[in-house]
C-alpha cells in the first residue's frame, strides 16, 4: 500500500514538471527540450510547442520533427 502511495506521487510530481512546467509558454524550446529528455521523453527535436501533455514517459521523438501546441501524447499498454 505504501508503494502503491508513493508510486502514484511521483506520477503525480512528474506530471505536473513535465506538463506544466516544461510545456509553458515562458520556457524556451531548448530547456524544454532538455527537461523532457531528463523526464523520458526521448526527444531529437527542440520544435514542440507549449502546452502539450505527455502521458508517459516511453515516447521517442524523431530529429526535425515539430510537434504543435497541445498535442496529447498517452500511453497506453498493448493488451493480449
């Protein structure tokens, strides 16, 4: 239970920094880009505009890649 607990704060925490935080409009393109490599958002490309969401941390980015404001990025698991 207490894992459980602290799983889901570090989720939360995560989520607010990456999806708050990094994808504002007064943080410039390249320390977002930082901050989301830092998070797990294996990005290639600084061109991600603010406000968008990403729902975990198994994304991967491709080099000239732009990615618009408010784009919702989820992951979800494959069921069998």
């Amino acid at each position: 239970m207490i894992n459980k607990t602290i799983d889901r704060m570090v989720q939360y925490y995560r989520d607010v920094f990456l999806n708050t935080v990094a994808s504002s409009y007064i943080i410039p393109m390249e320390i977002t880009k930082l901050i989301y490599n830092l998070m797990g958002v294996n990005t290639m490309t600084k061109i991600i505009r603010p406000g968008c969401y990403f729902g975990g941390n198994n994304i991967k980015i491709g080099k000239g890649t732009t990615i618009n404001g408010k784009c919702y990025f989820k992951i979800v698991p494959i069921l069998k």
